[in-house]
C-alpha cells in the first residue's frame, strides 16, 4: 500500500540579539589565510602552469597540474607561495646527463607542513625515501661508533670533507628572508661563533674580508655563486655573510649561504674518522649555545633536521671522499655500482680524481651515513685494484640495497 512520506522540515537556528551584533567581531578574529592578503595578479592554474619541457629535475617529474592546482591558492605565514618553492627548478632545470637535482627549495619551515604533499613526493624521488608520520628520523652524533676511516688507501685516497646544514627556528630560510633576518641571524651567529672559539680558536670573516685576508688559504669570493644568484639566496650581497675560520684550518662554517649555517669539516690526510668527530663536537655545541638563545635549529620528527633543500632534510649531512680511480670510471657497471652502494660521484678539480659522496641524507643517522661513504669508498678501491690487474669484478659488485 502506498503511503505518503513524511518530510522533515528543519528549523533554522534562532537567532539571538547579542549573537547576531556580536558575530561580526567574532568572526574577524578568525585568522585568515595568508593567501587571502596578497594581492597577485595571477590567472588561474591552468594558465600560470609552468613549461617543463627540458626539465631534468626531480621536481619535474613530480609536479603536474593536478598537483600545482591543489598547491596553488595556498601561503604560509610568511608569504610563501608554491611558485617561491619551484621556481629554483625553473631558473635551473638540469641536465640529461648530469645528476639529478631537486629542483625546488623550501622558503620557510612551515613550507614543508604546508606543501607537505609535494615535498613528500621529492623526498621519495630524490631519495628512494617514504616520509611517514609514524617513522621518526633518528639521529647518532656518536662519533665512535663510526667504524674505520682513519685506514683508507692514501695511494687512491687523496681528502675528504664532511658538510652539516642547519636553520634556525623563527626565521625564513635564504630564498625568502629578508635583510632584517638576514641581519639578525649574522648577530646570533657571531654570539655563538664567538663562544665557540673558546673551544675551538678561529676567526669570523665577512665576504669583504674574505679577498684580503684568506687568500693564502686559499679561500677567495669576488660575488656570489652563480647557483646562489639563481635560487634567489644571492640577494643584497654581500650583506650578513661571514665565514668562520678555525686557526688549524679544518673547520669552517658559513653564514647565511645555501642555508642559515653549513658547518664543514675538511682534511687533507683523508682522515674521514676525524673530520666526523669534529663536525659531531662542533655541532652539538652551536646546537646548545643557539637553545641558550632560544633559537634552536629546526627539526620535525618525521623529516629530521630541516634545512632549505629537501636533498638535505634528514641529518643535513654529506660525506665526501676524494678518491683517484682510473679504470672504474670508463667501465660499464659504474652506474650500476654506484647505486646500489647509494653513492654519488664528481669529478673533482684535477683529471682521475672524483668526489664519493652519500646519496641519501635521511632515513639513516649520521653515523650510518658516513658509515656508508667509508665502506662504500673501500670497495670501490677493491674494484679498481683488481680492474689495474685485468681482473673480474662481478664477485665485488654489491647486492641491490
């Protein structure tokens, strides 16, 4: 039998006098999207999509409309919107037969919560890495528990260095700051360097100082790195740069560069156990004496310590070994062995000696990382005897990692 449905007719709510006059001022205490305060003369998505024809970028291979739609009407608090974060890939685009690049920079930390989706995305392109809210990033500055380093064949084995990034809490990072921040971060790092000399007698350079004064060392800046100038960071130099010089010469931290802080630790008797021990003391103490001024360097558990290039997020660390290697590089399974030891090789500044560095910076703690560099340069060492010999190598080629 049919019958007739009841329909439900809901009330709306009542309205109440002091409600309806005071919802006006409740309602603007709402805090706004940022992206709603800037004005932008922009078209829509489809029309402001970048051309990435010729882009060998990891950011190339991840980015497409749909993404660059839904990354689009968003800023953070500062300011920075998603074409501030590709636009590094845009000046730069690679090349095919050179190494892959990110392409993209973070302008802030909130960059990596707000566009959180694409950086995750880098991540796993550029490192073979899944970011998880439910894996926390560790990190291992005891420096004893590095295995070997102080034992590489000095024959192939001619330096190593060893590099750390930080950023500092509160500030934007070099791509988006301003010279105010700029100037503020220069005056806590000469408060930390300063008290850091105690412990490690050294000197803090401005760039101007850096033509006159280092040359000797070998250490000169007529301007800014082109790849500084392309990104954006090369802005109002040389303003609040410095370099701080330990007196031996084998510590160096540069200021407001690619990053907030870049502490590097080089050496020439490719002592790579050293060079870690020192890069270990020396950070953990700036990272103390920057918490004694209530600005820590940052750090997300999920991404670790977080610096301006997600080829960094992690530890911020690389490990590097200049080795002289003849007949591996001509050889058909270089490419092969390379990745699956996870390493990177550069030619470095004279003919047969090329830079071995780590590939990934986060998944694994610094010990591991450095660990991989170690173990990695001593097999290719193992390789290229046993190729001077005319010998097989497919029982040294390592299993897919």
């Amino acid at each position: 039998m049919w019958r007739r449905k009841k329909v439900c007719f809901i009330k709306p709510p009542a309205e109440h006098p002091l409600e309806a006059k005071y919802r006006p001022l409740l309602e603007s205490l709402i805090p706004p999207d940022p992206i709603t305060k800037l004005k932008l003369k922009r078209g829509s998505p489809t029309e402001e999509f970048p051309s990435l024809d010729g882009n060998y970028t990891a950011m190339a291979r991840v980015l497409d409309l749909r993404t660059y739609t839904r990354q689009f009407n968003r800023a953070t608090e500062s300011g920075v919107i998603f074409d501030d974060i590709i636009r590094p890939g845009l000046e730069d685009p690679g090349t095919p037969a050179g190494p892959l690049t990110v392409g993209c920079l973070a302008g802030d930390a909130q960059s990596y919560i707000l566009f959180c989706d694409f950086f995750e995305r880098i991540i796993e392109v550029y490192h073979g890495y899944r970011v998880s809210s439910d894996v926390t990033q560790e990190s291992d500055f005891n420096y004893d528990n590095l295995k070997g380093g102080d034992d590489l064949d000095r024959v192939y084995v001619q330096s190593c260095e060893l590099s750390v990034s930080r950023c500092v809490e509160d500030f934007s990072f070099p791509t988006h700051c301003s010279r105010g921040e700029r100037r503020q971060l220069h005056t806590l790092a000469m408060k930390v360097l300063d008290q850091l000399s105690v412990e490690f007698p050294g000197k803090l350079y401005s760039i101007d100082d850096l033509n006159t004064e280092t040359e000797d060392k070998g250490i000169v800046m007529d301007g800014p790195p082109a790849a500084l100038i392309k990104t954006g960071v090369g802005r109002d130099w040389p303003d609040a740069r410095a370099l701080w010089v330990s007196d031996d010469g084998t510590l160096a931290v540069w200021v407001n560069m690619e990053d907030h802080l870049r502490l590097v630790s080089s050496r020439s008797d490719a002592n790579i156990q050293e060079a870690f021990a020192s890069i270990c003391i020396s950070v953990l103490k700036m990272e103390a004496l920057y918490k004694k001024l209530r600005h820590p360097f940052v750090w997300k558990p999920h991404l670790g310590w977080v610096v301006s290039s997600p080829a960094e997020v992690g530890t911020g660390l690389k490990a590097s070994v200049t080795v002289r290697l003849i007949n591996l590089v001509t050889h058909r399974r270089l490419d092969n062995i390379l990745d699956r030891l996870r390493l990177r090789m550069e030619t470095a500044h004279l003919p047969g000696l090329y830079k071995i560095s780590n590939q990934p910076t986060i998944g694994l703690t610094e010990v591991e990382l450095t660990q991989l560099v170690v173990d990695g340069v001593k097999l290719l060492i193992r390789i290229e005897k046993r190729l001077e010999n005319n010998g097989g190598i497919d029982d040294l080629v390592p299993a897919q990692k």
